[in-house]
C-alpha cells in the first residue's frame, strides 16, 4: 500500500463513519489538530503513540499503523498553480503578499526565514455581521542566514543588527 492510498483509505473511513476532523484530533490526541490532519493527510509523521491512536480508531493494519510513523514524501498539491479555489487563495496570498512578509519579516528579525519546521499554526472562526472570517495565525521559528567566510567585523549570522 502506498501513502496516498492509505490517505483515500482514511477519508473513506470518516465519511463512512460521518466523522468531523474534531472528532479525530480528540480520539488522538497530543498534537496540534493541523499535525494530525496533515499527517492523515499523508504530508507528516504521526509519533508511535498516536500512529497507536489512530490505528485503533481507523482499524488499521499494523503494517498502515507503521506507514503513519514514517517521515512522508511532502508535497500535496499535484499542480502549480493550484487549481481548488480554497488552496489557491494561499498561492494568491503569498503572490500577492510574498514580497511584502519577506521584507516585513527580515526588517524585524534580519536576513533569514521563517521556519516551517520549528512551526505552530492555530485556526479560528471570527464572528463578523458580513460572513465569519478565517482566521489564521503562523508562528515559525526564525532562522537566520549564516555567512561563511566572515571575518572579525562580520557577523557570523543575519540576525538584525542593532
């Protein structure tokens, strides 16, 4: 079995089942509900104890239980640009806004990046009398540029210099 088929294996189960994504995150557990969808997404790792979890939950083999402790091949989207409207709101944001986070971000904290490693991300719904808004909020570990060959007046590391 491949990854993508134990994904359509576990939507298949919550449809059939008539499960929300809420009820999942809570009969697994321990990360963050966005981990815990990626990965029956099949784009992250779940750790033993909640791969356990959900293996239980979905009634999976063993061998799918190990599948969902196995560092995946990341990479969802099958074409650029994305063609389902929702993900391409995303591609249109950082089109649009790109430049603007990467100078925003690098006057505040320096020449570096965001990681999307070292990354928390939480969702919540804004009650707004034109339609509910999304809300989104990222937080990612900056991580600065290292510059090689520095000499004594250089510093080894982009962060922003006083």
């Amino acid at each position: 079995m491949k990854r993508a088929d134990l994904t359509e294996k576990l939507l298949d189960i919550k449809r059939e089942k008539g499960w929300s994504w809420a009820h999942i995150h809570e009969a697994i557990g321990g990360l963050s509900p966005f981990l815990i969808t990626a990965a029956c997404m099949g784009q992250m790792k779940l750790p033993k104890a909640q791969a356990k979890r959900a293996a239980e939950l979905f009634g999976l083999t063993a061998a799918e239980e190990r599948m969902l402790n196995e560092a995946p091949y990341r990479g969802s989207i099958p074409a650029m640009p994305p063609t389902d409207p929702l993900i391409y709101r995303f591609y249109e944001l950082v089109m649009v806004y790109g430049t603007t986070f990467k100078e925003l971000i690098q006057e505040e904290f320096g020449d570096g990046i965001m990681s999307a490693i070292d990354f928390n991300m939480e969702m919540a719904r804004e009650a707004n009398n034109k339609g509910d808004r999304v809300k989104l909020t990222m937080s990612g570990k900056f991580l600065p540029y290292k510059y090689y060959g520095n000499d004594d007046d250089t510093p080894e590391y982009g962060f922003k210099e006083g």
